[in-house]
C-alpha cells in the first residue's frame, strides 16, 4: 500500500491513502442557506460558506486519487422517532426540528433542506450517512462501513468545527482512528470557536487528532502519486 506524508501540526502524518477517507460534515441546506436549523438557532449561516470552497477542493483530491468520501447528514425520521425531546425542545418555539420552514421541514429526512448543498453534491457511488446526532458513529452504521473498507485514518472537514466536526473526531478517535481536521474547510457560526476548535485537537501532541488544510491534502495525495 502506498503512502503519502501530511503537512499536519502538530507533526507530519504519513497516511496510506487507500485506507483513508474523506468525511464532510454536514454541508447541508439546513445548516448553510437561509431559512434552515441553523438560522432558527439564531446563527449568521453565511459564517460557514467560506468552507465551501475549500471542502470541493477536498473532495476534488479525494476523487482524483480514489480515497473513500462519505458525506454526512444531521436529521431526523419524518415522524421524528429518532429525535430525543430534549433536542426538539430547543432554540425558537415556532421552529423548532419537524416544524415548517422554507426549505420544508426543518432537519427532517428528504426534506430540501435537509439535503447537501449543491456545490457539494455527493457523486455516484459515494456513501452518504444519515445521522440523528452531532457525531457520526452514534446510531449509524459509519463504523461498520469503514471497517469494511479497512479505513483507518479520517480526513474531516465540513460544518460546524465545534460541534459535528468535533464531536465525529473524538468518537473516532476513541475508536483508534487517525483524525485530521482540515481547517480552511471546516468553519462555526462562532469565528472563536473554530480557530479555539482547531486548537483544542492538535494541543498536548495531538490530544485527539492533527489539524491540516485542503490544499496540504491534495498535494500530499499528489506528491504520493507522483
Ligand atoms: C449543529 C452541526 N451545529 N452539524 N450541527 O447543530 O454541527
């Protein structure tokens, strides 16, 4: 199996990419465009396009060079079975999850709104994983479909740094997966907790995870391919 060498902090990583994947979190309507979850937390959702861009460069890499991409999805069954009460109970009473909005029901399964953006569509053949919770191994069958792949190393990025993007890294790092977060295509409402986020997984020599960016990915795929 070939390998590559990641620019990463807090030291190199040198990952073989056959046994790799790209997840993206969450790059959701719901999340990214007006109308969706995130604003009816309140949240500024035009914070997180600036992670757009460099979330198709990584997808790009991954695509050219064959690495696994699983996208991720956040949301609920339409007779919101799997929402626990104290979920639906937050943010504004008159949107709150399974209620109406402009993009349908509000982080609900086959709503528009709950779908990808389309600038990050997935493509034919790619996994995507629909997840009730903020991390992507709870009540999923994530797990299982890496095992099968023989995956071993995740390269994260997607909305938002703090809450899915971390929550997923320390589940997966528990599960003895390398982790690293890709920082320019990651992004928060909270422009502090992304850059405190990013910090917090690569402190004490990489406490759960490295940090690196999309295009340090893509040239390291590149560089290995070469
Ligand atoms: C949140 C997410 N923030 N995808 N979800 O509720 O980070």
């Amino acid at each position: 199996m070939h390998t590559a060498t990641l620019d990463a902090e807090p030291k190199a990583l040198t990952f073989a990419p056959a046994a790799t994947a790209l997840l993206v979190i969450d790059m959701q309507r719901d999340f990214l465009e007006p109308g969706g979850f995130g604003e009816a937390l309140g949240n500024d959702v035009g914070l997180l396009r600036a992670a757009i861009g460099p979330c198709r460069d990584a997808l790009a890499a991954a695509r050219e060079h064959k690495v696994l991409v699983v996208h991720t999805r956040e949301g609920h069954r339409p007779d919101l079975a799997c929402a626990p009460p104290a979920k639906i109970a937050r943010g504004d009473p008159a949107k709150r999850i399974g209620d109406d909005g402009p993009m349908g029901r509000i982080l609900v399964r086959g709503e528009y709104g709950h779908d990808i953006i389309d600038e990050l569509a997935p493509v034919a053949g790619e996994i995507v994983i629909d997840k009730p919770g903020k991390g992507a191994f709870h009540q999923t069958d994530l797990a299982q479909i890496l095992q099968n792949r023989g995956i071993d190393t995740l390269i994260v990025c997607g909305v938002t740094t703090e809450v899915c993007v971390h929550t997923t890294i320390r589940e997966a790092n528990d599960r003895g997966y390398h982790c690293v977060a890709l920082a320019d295509a990651c992004a928060s409402y909270f422009p502090e907790f992304h850059r405190v986020g990013l910090e917090m997984i690569k402190a004490q020599g990489g406490i759960f995870g490295w940090v690196s960016d999309s295009a340090k990915f893509a040239s390291a795929l590149s560089a290995a391919a070469a």
